[in-house]
C-alpha cells in the first residue's frame, strides 16, 4: 500500500504542474517561450533552404521541417501576450498597438506554412517552392515593423 502511494501522489503533483504553471506565466518566461518558438521556426527555414536549393541532399528530410514550421506558425501566433513587451525582448510595442494588422500578418504566416506543408505533402515541387516564398515574405514582414534592429 505505502509503496504504491507515494509513486501516485509524486504523479499527481506532477500531473497538477503544468496547469499551475500555465495560469501564472511569468512574462520573463513568456519572453523565453517565444524566442524559443521562433528559433525553431529559424532552424527548419534554415534547413528547408538547404535541402531546397540542394546543398544538402536529403530531400526525404524536407517533409518534416515543413510539418514542424506549420505546427510552429500555429504556436506563433499565441506567444504574443499582451504583457511580454518590454526591454527585455526585440518584440516592439507597435505589436500590441497595432494588434489587427500584426494578426494579419500571423494568418499569413499560418496559411504559408500549411501550404508548404501540404505542397511537400503531394510532393509538387513547383507549389513547394512558392509557399516556401510566402512563409519567407511573412517572416520579413513582421520582422522589419515588428522587430527591433539588433544594436
Ligand atoms: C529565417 C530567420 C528569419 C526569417 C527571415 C525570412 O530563417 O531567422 O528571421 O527566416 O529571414 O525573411
């Protein structure tokens, strides 16, 4: 009996723990969150580019970079609380200021990348490459208004 309870009460702690700790984000932490969401995004850009233009041969290895981008561009778009500003991120006001036409731009983000997705998907080379474009074209959107230069 005793052996089975504490390995049961450890796993309900345990499985309490994230609610907990979702309720009360601490904006340093949301700050962490999102730049680690957007370093994945950067990392499978930077490997799609390299097996598209063939400087790395393992096309087989695209697919799953293009599936992580289109489940990443759906996290982006919640890593932007309301209050995650400040001196501590690149992430300028203008975002919250200016929230519809920083959303437009997420949707974008959004639909690029699941193109992408469902293009590599099919296989079509030719859709693969122009949605690649696009989710490049929301990336430079958001960053040159949304974005502060780095010093
Ligand atoms: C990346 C990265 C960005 C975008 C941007 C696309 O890999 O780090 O900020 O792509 O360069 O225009």
């Amino acid at each position: 009996m005793r052996r089975l309870a504490l390995p049961l009460i450890a796993t309900c702690l345990f499985a309490g723990l994230p609610a907990i700790a979702t309720a009360a984000t601490a904006p340093a932490d949301a700050i962490k969150y999102r730049q680690a969401v957007m370093d994945g995004m950067a990392a499978h850009v930077n490997a799609v580019l390299l097996l598209v233009t063939g400087k790395v041969d393992h096309p087989d290895q695209v697919k799953g970079h293009a599936d992580a981008l289109a489940a990443l561009a759906e996290n982006a778009k919640t890593v932007f609380p309301a209050d995650s500003g400040g001196a501590d991120t690149r992430a300028l006001p203008l975002i919250w200021e200016d929230r519809t036409q920083f959303d437009e731009i997420m949707v974008k983000l959004t639909k690029s990348t699941g193109q992408l997705r469902d293009a590599v998907a099919a296989n079509d080379k030719a859709a693969s490459m122009a949605a690649f474009k696009a989710v490049g074209e929301s990336c430079k959107a958001c960053h040159d208004r949304y974005r502060k230069p780095k010093d």
